[in-house]
C-alpha cells in the first residue's frame, strides 16, 4: 500500500466514514481532537511515523498529511 | 451552608514574582525551564524577565496596565509573564491557536492594553492598532544592554496579575482578572497541602488560553521545581507521553479531557509512566470516573489524582478531591472536595441567604481567591456581590453552579443553575456559539445544547433553522471554525423547521436534544 492508500484506510476507520476523498478537509469531516490522537497513536503503531500534532493541524486533508510523512521518511532514510 | 478552608497566613504581601525571585537567590543554578532541548536555570529566567520588565518600566508600563502576550510554549512566554508581573502590570494570555478573528475579537475587550509580546509564528493574528507588537528574540541585543535587575516598583496583593477570557451570554467572551493575592494563596496551598518541592519535575499540556493554564504554568516556578514545556501548539499525547519518561516528570497539570487522552496513549501502548508519577493536577469536570478508577487500580499505580474545582474569577481553583478516595456507588458523582486555603464555599438560595446543612444551594466563593471581576463588562459583574455573615459583610462570587455538601464535609456540584455548559472541562456559554451561527449565511436561528455520548462525553450540538435550503454541517462548521476556538466549535449540527419554546417562552434545548435522540435512535439523522 501507498502512504496514501494506509492514511486514507486510518481516516476510514477513525472518522467512521467510506468516501474520503484525499482533498478532504479533517474538520470539516467532524473530526475533532479525540480522532486525531487515535490517527496520531495510529501512524505509529501501523505506520511507524511519529507525525507531531502541530504538523496534524497544519496538514489536514490526507493528501498533505501523506506528503508529509513522505517527506520524513526520505529525511530518515 | 458554610464550607470553610484551613486559615493559613500569607505573607504581608503576597505578591507572585516575589517567590519566584526567592529560589533565584537561593537556588540561582537549579534549572527553571526545560524547553526545546534547553534548559535554563532561575538565575538565567530571572534577568531576562528583570531585562524585559526594565523595557517595560521605561516605557511607563507598570500598574494598571495590560501586557498581551501571544506566544506558543517557550521559555519566552515565561519571560514576558515574569516580566510583566515584575514591572506592576497583567498580562492577558492569547493563545496562538485560536483563529485570527477570534483572537481580534479578544484584543478589542482589553482596557489599557499597553504591548503585546509575539513572536514571527504569531505577530500577524494580534496585529492591532492600539497596542505595539514587540518579539523578545529580535529586540535580544536591546535587552541585554538593560539593566539585570528588576526595576523598584512597589506590587500589591491587590493587584492584577493575569486576566484570562471565559464565554459570555452576550456573545462577548469576559475578561475577568485575578489578584495577586488569589494566585499566592492558591499556589502556596499546592505547595503546603501536596508537598510540592524543588524535586517535583512538572509537565503542563493544557492550552494556553485556558484559567487552569496559568496556575499550571507558575506553579513550579512558584515552588522552586522545574516547569517542562513542550514546543507544541497544540495538546500532542505522543510527545507529552514522551516528555514523562524522557524527563522524569513528578507532576501534570491539565484538564480533564487531556487526562483521558493521556491514559487512552497510556492503556493502547501498555505503558506506564503516568502510573508512576507523583500527581496529576486537573481541572474540568470528571465524567467519565470509572475510567479514571479503573486506570487508578492499576498493579504499581503510585499516582494522586487531584481533581480540582473552580471558576476563573475565583483564580481558577476553589475546591480539590484525591479521586482515590472515592467509591463508584456510593454517590452518584465524585464529590469535588474540600476548599482551598482561605477560601470559603457559602451555599446559598435565591435570596442570598445561607440553606441548611444538606440542602442544594448555589455555590459561592468567598476569601482570597475572589478576584478583580470583569474588566470589559460592568453588568456581570453583579455576579460579585455582598452577603451579611455574622452581621458583616462579605464579598462573594455566585459561581450559577449547584450543590450541596455531603456527610463527609466535601462539596458535591450537582449542575448548573442558567444554560451554560462544560464540555471538555471548560465552561462555555451556548448563546456564544448560537450568536456566531445566527451571523452566518443562511441561518435564519439557531439553538446550541449539550448533550452526552454513550461514552460520557459531552458534546455540544447545534439547532438551526435555515433561512432557505437546508444547512450543510461542513459550510457551518468551517464557518464557525473563522470566528471560534476548536473547542467551541459543536459535534453535531441539524436542521430543524423552528425552535421549540418552553412554557417560559425560551427556548426548550431539552426538547431539541430528546427529539434528536429519538430520530438518531430511529435510524434518522445523520450527523
């Protein structure tokens, strides 16, 4: 799977919803903090990313948020 | 009903930075903050807070005056809080992430604002006309050339330290403000009643704009321990779990809904660095109890849940009760405890006068905590008022919760007296939030209640009635998402052909929330 593919299936799953598109904004999908955290807790236990909040908050439709952790894992490897 | 706190004496002038200033001398090497990878000791803190204060007592900022200060966590946010105290000003906290209109809103309720402290991430959102921006880090090499130490000016127990901002009915956030005094009190009886020492590492994760946030704050620096911050704008459970084990953190301070966040990261990762610390201190309600005892029953749990009680106008914390004492069963919900240091709880009816031993009554606080009242709103502050006790008068606040006060002498807050709501831990008055969706396109009215999830949760939920074609839930949540905090902004949004009316000719948000559940349970709505 793709960053995108593994995001979009956490949104899925957190968000509660089946049609998330990779442009849709997290807050206006209802998402509030609590979902957030568990996406956070997600993307380390699944994806083995630690995303900071702050970055979660900025990047909030899950085509930026997988752009961004592709850009930390091409900083690690 | 009269609930009485211990008598203990405070200093002729109990003045916050005072104390502060006394571990500086006595301890000038031990470290006071602990930010992004850095720490910096008391002595360190204390000049650049006697440079800032120096900028500012040159400028004439000193009593009476407001400093905003709009920054994320940092060590700067200390300098200029410690800078303003010790200059004889207040500092209004403004927190960064609140959206920008919000935060304009905000800068326009503060009379005598006379400087705002912002940095390059956050100077764009208070840009105003009345006050000067100013960013510690660029004007370095102009403090330095300050003299080290504070500048003679003579603070009052008296006087404001901090104003902080809580929802209003009229849709104007207050601006209530806090003597020094109140804020002595209440962080020496932290100190004395909980033994908080030079040792006691403390973490704060709750945002910076809330009460709870400022005593969170001070409160090391108060006690002579070291305050960890974290460089997160916003509440990051990964990195606070982090921060516990990585900087053997004693004590959190934070809100209630932060603490389940912190044990939900906790339980999904078998960890167990909450479990060993010393306390958590938080404020907000405690809904969801039997999460906390079951997380408290855990084999090797050394940690004291502190569960405070409160209102911002009486410095934040009235009341505290060690959860562990409490029995799931033998009260409906946890009391919240006994008063702080001289600080009394007066039980009152309708009339002001006191009720009798075990009756409901609202709850009003008296003593040193009561603060300075509204700033930017003279009707409210009806709220602080004058009661007779024992032919003298006394000055209280009438906090619109309810209770009463149970066998054991603690208090039990058993609701609320008018419409406002908590949710999250923070207080939040309804007719805010309908004020801000009535001025968006298409909302002809609108109705904000709270109601519980299965879970416990509280949630907010909006009624509206369209002017036109129904309402779309993600037009008006962006749309409030302009104008309020995260926190403010309800779950749950639905339309309704009109707002149904109690007896009394307001509106029945008892019967909005019913008929919701009905239709959701039906199979109906969506949210």
């Amino acid at each position: 799977m793709t960053t995108v593919e593994s995001v979009r299936a956490i949104w899925c799953r957190e968000l509660q919803a089946e049609d998330i598109s990779v442009d849709d904004d997290f807050f206006a999908l209802g998402g509030q903090s609590l979902i957030m955290v568990k996406i956070q807790g997600a993307f380390l236990d699944e994806l083995g990313v630690e995303v900071p909040m702050d970055q979660m908050f900025l990047n909030s439709t899950v085509a930026s948020i997988s752009a961004y952790i592709d850009s930390q894992a091409v900083r690690a490897a | 009903m009269i609930l009485q706190g211990k008598r203990v004496d405070l200093p002729a002038a109990p003045v916050v930075h005072q104390r502060f200033e006394a571990h500086a001398a006595a301890t000038p090497d031990a470290v006071a903050v602990f930010w992004a990878g850095q720490e910096v000791t008391y002595a360190e803190l204390n000049a650049k807070a006697n440079r800032f204060a120096q900028f500012l007592f040159a400028r004439g900022i000193g009593r009476g005056a407001k400093v905003g200060v709009c920054l994320d966590y940092s060590t700067d946010m200390l300098v200029a809080i410690l800078g303003t105290l010790k200059a004889g000003a207040a500092y209004v906290p403004f927190d960064p992430a609140y959206p920008s209109a919000r935060l304009q809103l905000l800068l326009g309720q503060v009379p005598d604002l006379a400087l705002i402290v912002a940095s390059p991430a956050t100077a764009g959102m208070v840009e105003t006309a009345d006050a000067e921006i100013v960013d510690l880090q660029e004007m370095a090499g102009q403090l330095e050339n300050l003299p080290a130490t504070a500048p003679d000016v003579t603070v009052t127990g008296d006087d404001i330290c901090y104003a902080v901002f809580t929802s209003g009915s009229t849709g104007t956030p207050k601006l209530t403000a806090v003597r020094h005094e109140g804020w002595f009190n209440l962080m020496n009886w932290l100190t004395l009643e909980y033994g908080l020492h030079s040792g006691s590492n403390h973490l704060v994760v709750s945002a910076f704009g809330f009460d709870l946030s400022q005593r969170s704050l001070m409160t090391p620096l108060f006690c002579g321990a070291t305050q960890n911050l974290m460089a997160s704008r916003n509440f990051d459970a990964m990195m606070a779990y982090r921060m516990l084990t990585e900087r053997g953190i004693r004590v959190v301070h934070c809100a209630s809904s932060t603490l389940y966040l912190l044990i939900d990261w906790e339980n999904a990762r078998r960890g167990d660095a909450l479990t060993r610390l010393d306390y958590v201190l938080f404020g907000g309600e405690a809904l969801k109890v039997e999460r906390l005892l079951e997380w408290q029953a855990r084999e090797g749990n050394t940690c004291t849940l502190l569960h405070q009680y409160g209102v911002a106008e009486c410095t934040d914390v009235a009341t505290s009760y060690d959860l562990g004492a409490y029995r799931t069963g033998e009260h409906p919900v946890p009391p919240v405890g006994t008063p702080a240091y001289n600080t009394d709880i007066h039980l009152l009816d309708e009339e002001l006068r006191h009720v009798a031993a075990g009756e409901q009554g609202e709850i009003c606080i008296a003593g040193a905590s009561v603060g300075k009242g509204y700033l930017n709103n003279g009707p409210e502050n009806a709220k602080f008022t004058t009661i007779e006790v024992d032919g003298q008068p006394l000055r209280v606040y009438r906090t619109g919760d309810r209770g009463h006060v149970n066998e054991a002498g603690e208090l039990v807050v058993l609701g609320r007296i008018d419409a406002q709501v908590k949710v999250r831990g923070m207080r939040i008055d309804p007719t805010d939030i309908e004020r801000a969706l009535a001025r968006l396109d298409g909302v002809r009215e609108a109705a904000v209640a709270i109601a519980y999830t299965e879970a416990g949760e509280a949630e907010l939920i909006a009624f509206t009635v369209p002017a036109g074609a129904d309402l779309a839930a993600d037009a008006l949540r962006s749309g409030l998402l302009e104008t309020l905090p995260r926190n403010m902004v309800p779950a749950h949004f639905v339309n309704v052909p009109r707002l149904p009316l109690s007896p009394h000719g307001k509106v029945d948000r008892v019967a909005l929330v019913d008929a919701h559940r009905k239709q959701n349970a039906a199979g109906g709505l969506a949210a």
